[in-house]
C-alpha cells in the first residue's frame, strides 16, 4: 500500500542532448545530471516516482553504427536497439539521481528495468509506417536500402530521407506488476524507455519483439493507468502550454480542463509533432483516472521549473 503519491515524469530522449555539438555519450550524461538534480527535488517534496524517457536520437546512433559497421558485424534490430538503450539510459539516471539523492542524505534506491510494451499486430500503423528513425540519407542512398532492404522511407522536412517503420498503440505494459512492486519496495524505478520495447503476443501467450517504435508519451500515460498513478508529468523546452504559439495573441495557459483541451486541439493550437502528443497522453490518463473514481492530473513544464510548477507557480496543470 503506498503512503506517498506517485508520479510518472516521461523525460524526452532530446533532453540528453542540448545541441549538435554535445552528442557525445560524456556529454548527453552532464544533460541528465542536470535533470536529476530537478527531478530529486519531486523525492525530497514527499514523489515516489517512475521516470520514463525517450530514445530517439540514442537509436539513431546505434542504427548509424550497424550502417557504418556492416561489412564487419552483424545489424542491431530494433527491439535490440530499444533494449540497448534502456540499459545505457537506465544506467545514466541511475548513477546521477542515485548520487544527487546521497548529497541530500536520501536513502532509496534507484533502479533500471529493460521493459516490453505489448502492441496488436493487426494495428492499421504497420500498414502504414510514419515514424522516422536513423540517419539523414540522400535520395539515391535512400532508394538503394528501399530495394535491397525493404524499407519504408520518407522524406523528412528538407533535411533528407529517413527510413520509416510502425508506430503502432501501446496496449500494456508488460512489467508494470514488477514497478508496482519495486515502488512498494521504495525504489525509484526508470523504466518504459523509448515507450518500452515493441512486442506482440501470439497465441500461445508467448512474446515476440517487431520493428516499430512506440511513442513515448502514450506509453507512459498507459504505465500511469496501470499504476493508478497521481501525477503524469511530461517535462518539455517551455514551461507552459501555450495558445497562438509564435504570434503577437500567444498566451500562456496555466490550467487546462479536459474539454478545453479537447476545444483547443480541435481548433488546431498544438503541434503534431510538438505539443499535440504531449497533451493528448494527458487527457487518455486524465480521462482513465476520473472513469475510475479518481482525482489523476497532468502537468506540462520545463525541467528546471518542475519545483514551481508542483507549487502551482508556473506549469500547465490538466486536471477533470
């Protein structure tokens, strides 16, 4: 039984990287450094907390690798290359928020777990693959893997083509039982990396990885319903959701019902590719809490703001 709330905060797979010129492995780990200093303040405020993080620039590199490699060793899959990413992630946010919280004097343990989201192999997304993945390639490369490879491709905002694959929707996640436990244990648990490793069920019940990758968001809003959690915080670049983005009428929202977020995303206020899944994973675990008699929230914030916007100083709060 816990005693403490419970927040699920889904960190991008961006935020380990601040720029083109800090790629490095040394460098994406001063990055996260710097958010569990953030994220050790929801512990100390009274959190127990599931982090959850993206990985897209982290595949990209070992895809590049395997590219670059190939005459020499074996290619990584994708399910492999989500695992391998949720180790080296793991490892990260273990080793900088487990030393954040010995500063502080806090004794709970941090821990990694490599984690598998079932999908549906009927979903109409492997029919249709729409997330890039990989490195920019030209055209006439682009074409050359399409033939000998069998790739789907796209042509990606003017900065090349990239291969494409499924994005199918996260149905459960399979380790949630084992989360439970771990936090009922006082972990801090890191987990859903990369919105957990695609796999499919058959009908003997046994798992089977596929290439596709899940957002992340959505996973993490489906791990907050499992866990029936209190909080579902996505951190991002701005530290509130903002209407008229870029235009001389923007404004800064700081709470959001459901059905006035459900208004602005008809009118069409959040980016497909920004803010849209952001808010749209709030309102399925908004939703899910209040069908369940529960009182779940969403709060959209920058990293450095998580301790103001916990105190309602700044952040977007989503609530029923």
């Amino acid at each position: 039984m816990r005693t403490r709330p419970l927040a699920i905060v889904a960190v991008g797979g961006n935020a380990l990287i601040r720029d083109n010129e800090h790629l490095a492995i040394p460098d994406q780990y001063e990055a996260v450094i710097e958010s569990a200093e953030h994220i050790a303040d929801m512990v100390e405020a009274g959190w127990d907390l599931v982090l959850t993080h993206g990985n897209g620039p982290q595949v990209g590199f070992i895809l590049r690798r395997s590219e670059l490699a190939a005459e020499e060793v074996s290619p990584v899959p994708l399910d492999y290359a989500v695992g391998d990413t949720q180790g080296a992630i793991g490892y990260m946010f273990q080793k900088a928020l487990g030393n954040e919280l010995r500063r502080r004097g806090i004794q709970k343990p941090v821990v990694s777990i490599v984690t598998q989201t079932c999908v549906d192999p009927a979903d109409p997304a492997f029919a249709h693959p729409t997330k890039p993945i990989g490195a920019f390639l030209d055209e006439s490369t682009a074409r050359e893997r399409q033939q000998k490879l069998g790739w789907a491709l796209m042509e990606d905002a003017g900065r090349g083509w990239r291969r494409t694959v499924a994005s199918p929707e996260p149905l459960e996640v399979v380790e949630s039982p084992v989360i439970e436990t771990l936090l009922s244990q006082g972990c801090i648990v890191v987990a859903c990396g990369g919105g957990g490793i695609p796999v499919v069920r058959n009908a003997a019940g046994e798992l089977h990885g596929v290439e596709a990758v899940i957002d992340k968001d959505l996973a993490s809003a489906l791990l907050a319903q499992q866990l029936h959690a209190d909080l579902l915080m996505i951190p991002t670049g701005v530290e509130q959701v903002a209407v008229n983005f870029g235009t001389p009428e923007q404004r800064w929202l700081g709470h959001l019902s459901i059905a006035d977020a459900n208004e602005l995303i008809r009118q069409g206020q959040f980016g497909a590719g920004s803010m849209l899944p952001k808010v749209d994973a709030i309102l399925r675990f908004v939703k899910h809490s209040q069908s369940q008699g529960k009182n779940g929230k969403g709060l959209i914030t920058s990293t450095p703001a998580i301790k103001r916007a916990l105190l309602r100083e700044t952040g977007t709060w989503i609530s029923a």
